[in-house]
C-alpha cells in the first residue's frame, strides 16, 4: 500500500525557493514524499528536519545525514528546533490533515470504509479516542464540536441523540457510531454527512485547530526574513485560519498598523489566488481534490 501521495508536489517544493545549503522544515512527515523531494534539491550542506507524531511514519524515514525525524506533533516545532540548534531556518512545508495511509489502516478509525475501534488518535500512545469523548463529553461540548468542526446545522440535534443513546449501549467502533447517526443521514447525502461528523471527532480528538494556530505562530519566530513558509490545507476550516494569518499576522480581525496608520504584517503573500491541483493531478490522485495551497514569505519587519 502506498503511504500517501504527496499532493501538489511540484508546487510545494517550488514555492519553498530552496537553496542548496539551506535549512528546511516538514513538520508532516508522513510517507516522506515531500521531504525525499526537498533532500533531492538540497547540496550536501542543506538540512532538513521533518515532525510527525505517528509511530508508523519512522518506518519511512530515508537514509541520509542530512535528514533528522523528530517524532513530536509540529504544535512543538520551535522547542525542538532550538534543542537542535535549528534556528531560523529558511522554508517550512506543512501538508495538513490525515494521510492516505492513516485513512486505508482499518485500526486507527479515521475512515467510515472500516469497522474499527472507534480512536483517531494520530498519536495512539497520547490524549482520548473518540469513543472517550463520545461517551464523556456533556451535550453542549458534544454540540460545539459538531458545529464547529463538523459545520453541522443538526449539532444540537445530534449531540442530544448521542448523549441519549450512549446511556444504552456504548459506541465503542465506527460501525456503532454510523449507526448512531444513520437517523440524520438524508437520502443520497449519507456519505457527506458521515464524513463530517468523522471529520468533528477527528479535530477535536488531535486538537488540529489549536495546533495549526501553534504552529503558524512560532513559524514567524523560526523563520529567517524571506525565508518561506507553505501550507496546504484540506478543509475550509483550516484554509481560513491559514488566510488570515498570511494575510493579517492573526487569525482573526484587521492586520495592526503603525505609529503612521502603516499596516504592519510578518508574512507577504507569494499567491494571491489558493493553488489548486489540475485535472491531471485530479484523475491520478482523486483524494487531492480538495487541497488548498497557499505560500507566504517572512518579511523583514
């Protein structure tokens, strides 16, 4: 089984300006697609340090001195960096969202294919499954969830049903939590519906909103000036926060501005339009479909 296969490559390695010598960051390692790209581009004096929290990810580790795996969520980018003596650093990639492989691995619960244990855990070894959270957490925190990270209209309903029904019997796999919301799946819409819900308890699980907005910050204090950085995102949620953050230095409201009413931002857009995959790239990799990506480099400020 293929790992994952990189999406927009070409673009991503591109929109990292990379320079022989220099230093660079993957902070989502995963099949290592990308980070084999940058090494292919990188002189002997180039380094390259990737992030990824799934065990599963070191098997794909390549076999070069100028590579370092560190096996931590990129929330920690900057700490272990400064422990490498890694800063600043002249590009950094992220591919966010879940891997092809995390997807086709029936045990790690991501897809609704499988019947599975009901985890998601990126990191198995850390934090609460899904099932923990789907039998513990109250109605409200169960409704903010879905309609946060689900952009669910039904999340009140749903959180309800679910804080109802668990008291009977315990969704414990993937199979149990469809059946749970099989009574709001509309004709024809199955598919979609159950998808988001998977997709609330998934960011809710790992914490990706809070740890893209960690990471996005200690970017700025990684990066050299000019130095680039370029994320691809997957869903409106994440690409938001990205374009803000680009855009304005924050996540949300205006960019600040100076002493003179002179708009002070960290980043400066190298694309103003989103690049989006081609038809081609579409036929040969239908899960890249949805990919967002965005480039920006640190400015001198």
């Amino acid at each position: 089984m293929t790992y994952h296969t990189p999406v927009l490559l070409h673009h991503c390695i591109e929109g990292l300006h990379l320079k022989p010598d220099g230093t660079y960051v993957d902070v989502t390692f995963g099949g290592g697609g990308h980070s084999r790209a940058i090494l292919e581009k990188l002189g002997p004096n180039g380094k390259l340090y990737a992030f990824d929290q799934d065990p599963d990810a070191a098997a794909n580790v390549p076999d070069d001195p100028r590579f370092t795996l560190i096996q931590q969520n990129f929330r920690f980018m900057k700490n272990f960096l400064r422990m490498y003596g890694a800063i600043p650093v002249d590009g950094i990639l992220a591919d966010l969202g879940v891997s092809s492989y995390q997807f086709d691995t029936p045990g790690k619960g991501f897809s609704i294919r499988f019947d599975a244990p009901l985890d998601m855990r990126m990191n198995p070894n850390s934090g609460s499954s899904a099932a923990d959270i789907l039998m513990n957490y109250s109605e409200e925190e169960l409704r903010r969830m879905f309609k946060e990270y689900g952009e669910l209209i039904e999340a009140g309903k749903l959180a309800r049903h679910f804080t109802n029904a668990r008291a009977d019997r315990k969704p414990d796999t993937t199979a149990k939590l469809l059946d749970l919301i099989r009574p709001f799946m509309k004709r024809g819409q199955e598919h979609q519906f159950a998808a988001r819900v998977f997709q609330a308890f998934r960011i809710e699980v790992n914490d990706e909103i809070g740890a893209l907005k960690d990471f996005l910050k200690q970017s700025l204090e990684v990066l050299k000036p000019n130095g680039r950085l370029v994320v691809m995102s997957y869903h409106s949620l994440e690409d938001r926060l990205v374009k803000n953050f680009i855009r304005n230095g924050k996540f949300e409201g205006e960019a600040e501005k100076d002493f003179f009413g002179n708009v002070k931002v960290p980043l400066k857009a190298i694309n103003r339009k989103p690049i989006r995959p081609d038809e081609n790239e579409l036929i040969e990799n239908n899960r890249s479909r949805s990919a967002i990506l965005r480039i920006a480099e640190r400015t001198d400020i």
